[in-house]
C-alpha cells in the first residue's frame, strides 16, 4: 500500500515557526520527486515548495519565499517543511505528495501532477 502520512501542524502564533514532516512508504515507484501544497477554506489547493531527487533542487511559491524551507532525508523516505514567521495568511491544511518525474513539473503544472498524496495536517496562524 502506498502511503504518504503529514505530520507535525498544529495552532501557532502569527511569527511563530512549525516544520512539517511527510513520511513515505510502498510507492511504485523510486526517487520521488516531492511536493508540498496547501489549501484554505474556500480557496483552491496552491503549490508551496517542490524538490528533486537527484540534485535536490528546490522551488517555492513566491507567498513564502525566504520563509519556508524544504528539505529531504533518502534514508528515512521523508521530506520536511520548515516554515518560519508564520503568517495568518498561511492558515490551511498542508499535504505532501510525491511525484515520478521533474520537480520543475510539480512547481509549474495546476495541481502538481502528483501520483500520490497524503491526507494532510492543519496548520492554523492566529493573530
């Protein structure tokens, strides 16, 4: 079974900082490019952050460029979102999900094109 389990959301304080992790088992497929993307209520789901797999180049959205950080660990198939000075605006569910192919497909494509996705974890910023 392929699972894609989030963790680590939770209720904050407008500058605070949460990092989010994303473990992954039973793809069908190896070297996942990652993803992770987000969706308030009422709004459609939006791209956050992607890496890649071979190089671990990494892309943002602009709404959190210089404050999240995406990183990955091979070894433990998890891929973490550190996200600093939290923003009311950041409010919403954060899933991961993985991908076969290019990063740079997952940053640029509506939706992201993932064969995957986790559940996701609710991250809420008050102010």
């Amino acid at each position: 079974q392929a699972q894609l389990v989030e963790s680590g959301g939770g209720l904050v304080q407008a500058g605070a900082s949460l990092k989010l992790s994303c473990s992954w088992s039973g793809l069908t497929f190896t070297n996942p490019a990652m993803g992770w993307f987000r969706q308030a209520p009422g709004k459609e789901r939006e791209f956050v952050a992607a890496i890649s797999w071979v190089a671990d180049n990494t892309y943002y959205a602009d709404s959190v460029k210089g404050r999240f950080s995406i990183s990955r660990d091979d070894a433990k198939n998890t891929v973490y979102l550190q996200m600093n000075n939290l923003k009311p605006e950041d409010t919403a569910v954060y899933y991961c999900g993985a991908k076969r192919g290019s990063a740079i497909v997952i940053s640029k494509t509506p939706g992201g094109g993932m064969d995957y996705w986790g559940k996701g974890t609710q991250v809420t910023v008050s102010s």
